[in-house]
C-alpha cells in the first residue's frame, strides 16, 4: 500500500557513509574528456558528481547504484555503470514532503518488513513498508507502495521493484536523486565556464636560467 515516510529510532543513521572512491572536488575537473567546473553555491557532492560520466539513458552518474528522476518519476538500478533494471515507475513525496535531491546519498539500513512509526493505518496500527532500502535521515527510503500516489518522502515501487531493490542495494551504495531537466542543465554550465575556471587554476610556472658553465682554466690535470 502507498504509504509515508518511516522514522527511524533517533533519527540518526546506523552506518557512516562510505566515500566515494576517485572523486574529484576541486574548482574545475576533467572527466569523459570535457570539463567541469563548480558552480556558484553549489555542494561539493554535485561537483564530484558531474566530474564523472552519466550513465546511458539516466541522468545520474557511473558512480551510482541507483537513480532517481524526480522529473520523469522513474528509478534505474546501475552495476558497473550501466543499466542494470529499469526505468521503472515511481512516486515520490509530494504535499510539502518532497523526496530531497542528492548527489552522494547512502543506503544505511535495509528491513524487510518494516513498520513505519509516523504513517498510521486507519485503525491506528503502524503502516507496512515492505522491502525498505534506507538512504537519506529522517527515514527517507525505497520501499514497497503505490507508484500512483505520492509518499511522505519515500520512493514507493511496485512490490516486484521494490524486492528488487532491496536485494541489489548493499549498505554503503550510492543513491542519487536528481531532477532531470536540472541536472542536465548544470551539466552544460558547468562546461562553460571550465576554461576559465581551469586557466584560473593553472598553476604559474617560472623558468631558472641555467648556471653558468664551469670554468676548468684553473683546474688540477
């Protein structure tokens, strides 16, 4: 059934986030030969992502194991920086709980048979959220749930996506959630404005005249 955002006890997450391994964070990178460069105001964790390649059909990066388009409502599974199930169906949160977009989000928890402590079943039992894949604080996650209603904050999937999912993501897997149009769009502006970005970068270089040649005139034979 579609149903809200489940709270985890505290609030906090039960495993530290895992870095993300070659990720580029200076001012101006170079990947899939083009550049990059940061945007005014913009996370780190955005940069770095638009430092790598996008996955083929996504618009989120090769360093991703799942993809969120909040525009398009759909979800893509990645293994190796291609395709690996999707697009499928989704829905997000909607009704001033919207899913949050992030770059570098981690899956920290996954339960099977979860019960949600802040959505409530009408005779006041907690709400099922079966196949929950826990990636962002307050209890954001992927779960089992109605692709045709939006949730509190999670990403409902069908029952067979939702399995899915669960049995793919590892705790420590990047999760990206991204808005399409938004993303593509920072893509090209962040391109356009590396050359400068990367002149300014450069670092300077001076040139040591060599010394003078050895005078052997006084020299032992």
């Amino acid at each position: 059934m579609g149903v809200g955002r489940g709270r985890l006890d505290g609030g906090r997450k039960v495993a530290a986030l895992v870095a993300v391994g070659g990720l580029i964070t200076a001012g101006a990178v170079v990947a899939a030969g083009q550049a990059a460069a940061a945007l005014p105001g913009e996370a780190p964790a955005a940069t770095a992502a638009r430092a790598q390649p996008l996955v083929a059909g996504t618009p989120c990066s090769i360093t991703a194991k799942s993809c969120v388009d909040l525009d398009s409502q759909r979800a893509w599974l990645i293994k190796d920086g291609k395709i690996m199930r999707g697009p499928v169906k989704i829905a997000s949160g909607g009704n001033g709980e919207e899913t949050p977009v992030g770059h570098s989000l981690r899956v920290y928890r996954k339960e099977k048979d979860h019960l949600s402590q802040e959505s409530r079943l009408p005779n006041g039992q907690p709400a099922p959220m079966p196949w929950s894949v826990f990636f962002e604080d307050g209890g954001i996650a992927f779960h089992s749930g109605s692709p045709s209603r939006s949730s509190g904050g999670c990403i409902h999937l069908e029952p067979v996506d939702a399995e899915a999912w669960f049995n793919y993501l590892q705790i420590g897997d990047q999760v990206q959630v991204v808005k399409a149009a938004e993303e593509l769009a920072a893509r090209k502006q962040s391109a356009a404005a590396a050359p400068s970005s990367a002149a300014k970068a450069a670092p300077t270089t001076t040139t040591t005249p060599p010394p003078p040649p050895a005078d052997d005139s006084d020299g032992d034979d």
